[in-house]
C-alpha cells in the first residue's frame, strides 16, 4: 500500500499497525524494531503526533528484545526528548514507563518491586495516566509488576 501511494504521511500509521498487530504474529519483535524507529521518524517529520505517541511500544519491543538493558536504556533515552519537544503526553508516559521498568530490572531503583525512578512516578504519574484511560499503558504498568 504505501509503495502504491508514496504517501510519507501514511508511512507512521500503516507501519505502526502493521509491526505491532500483524508483524509479531509470524516474525520476532526483534525484526520490527528498526521499523518501528523509522515510524516514529517519519510522524516526528510529517507532524503526526498521534501516532508519534504510540511510538512508545518501540521501548517496549526494546525491553522484551533480549537485548542488554543498559543499551536498550540507551536506546530510549532520545524518545523521551523527542516526545517531550512534541509534548506528547500519551508518549511521555509510555516511554516513561518503559524506561523505568528497564531502570528497575538494572537495579537502579530503590524497590525494584515499586516503579518510582528517574523516569517515572507510580504515586504522582500513574493516576495521570489512569485518569486519561490510556489503557495499554495501565496494562503494561500492571503486568510488568506481577500485580
């Protein structure tokens, strides 16, 4: 489809419900991460900041990837600027949350059983986060903490 219309605007959204709906049913998440990297440049060109936000699950695909944490920590670090010049909430606390649970697993936080850090606040940043019904993110809060 988007060789078909060579639309760049189009690019973040297709490839981003491809490679988190369709992709991992037969590949491993590790193949759609430089995919995903090129979605979340491409809405950070074209002004999409709906689905820039969404980029958020490229740390999430980062964190389950098998890949060292202290450089899939590295890797974030740049999209929690990015989607905070965009003042992207959604994204903000997505990549928030990732972010710290990869601080957590580290072993760079005071209770790693609690995900409050550097990066996120599960007192001041979760009802945030509840409050907006951003429900992925509640999923990923919850199931990363066992609770």
């Amino acid at each position: 489809m988007l060789d078909k219309f060579n639309e760049k605007a189009l690019y973040c959204n297709v490839m981003k419900v491809y490679l988190t709906h369709i992709h991992p049913c037969k590949n491993h998440i590790k193949s759609a991460i430089e995919l995903l990297q090129l979605s979340i440049e491409s809405a950070a060109e074209t002004g999409n900041t709906e689905f820039l936000g969404y980029g958020g699950e490229c740390a999430m695909y980062l964190l389950f990837s098998g890949e060292n944490l202290e450089t899939v920590e590295q890797k974030v670090v740049p999209y929690v600027e990015l989607f905070e010049s965009f003042k992207q909430n959604l994204g903000i606390y997505y990549i928030k949350i990732a972010r710290q649970i990869i601080l957590n697993l580290m072993d760079k936080a005071t209770n790693p059983l609690v995900l409050t850090g550097e990066s996120f606040s599960e007192t001041t940043m979760l009802p945030i986060v509840v409050e907006a019904n951003w429900q992925m993110l509640i999923c990923c809060f919850y199931f990363t903490l066992g609770s």
